[in-house]
C-alpha cells in the first residue's frame, strides 16, 4: 500500500497494524505494544496509565489491562492490502517502479 490511511497505523511504531487490538481507554494499538506496556507498569507496580489519553486536568488517563481483537479495522487493512495487490497486477511493470 503505497500511501497508508492513518487510522491503519500505529500511534507508537507508526507501522500498519498487523494485530489491532481495542484497549480500555477505548484506543487502537499494535498487540505487541501495547501487551509490552501492560506488562511493564504491572512489572514495576505502578497504575496502568493509558500512553495515549488524559483527563481534563492533564493527568494520564488509567485503564484495564482488558484487550479485544479490533476486528473491523483489521478487515478494512486486509481489504486495502488485497485492492493494492490487485492494482499493482493489472498495473504494466515500468509503470509500478514510478508508483514506489
């Protein structure tokens, strides 16, 4: 995919989503991420604080460690991936290396 939507990427690694999950602060991360940030607050004792959001005040948001698969997004990803491979076949070689 030549140029990528954002909501398709990661806030952090700025990669497209290969494993979207759905946190409690009700924001998109990349699995491993987020999975990684969850476990070290839990390592270190300290409150799951959302990387992402704050409160009115300022102050970081806390939430669950509760994941869901965010399936929607992974799909409309799968759907992009599959347009984008279906146009670079039907596009004629010379003209690929230019849309790169």
């Amino acid at each position: 995919m030549q140029q990528s939507r954002p909501d398709f990427m990661d806030p952090f690694l700025k990669t497209i989503f290969k494993q979207p999950v759905k946190a409690e602060d009700g924001r998109t991360y990349e699995r491993e991420y987020i999975e990684k940030w969850i476990a070290q607050a839990a390592a270190a004792g300290k409150p799951l604080l959302s990387p992402l959001l704050q409160t009115e005040a300022g102050e970081p948001l806390e939430m669950g460690p509760t994941l869901t698969p965010d399936t929607e997004l992974a799909e409309a990803i799968a759907a992009a991936r599959s347009e984008y491979k279906m146009h670079m076949a039907k596009t004629p070689r010379r003209a690929r290396r230019r849309l790169r």
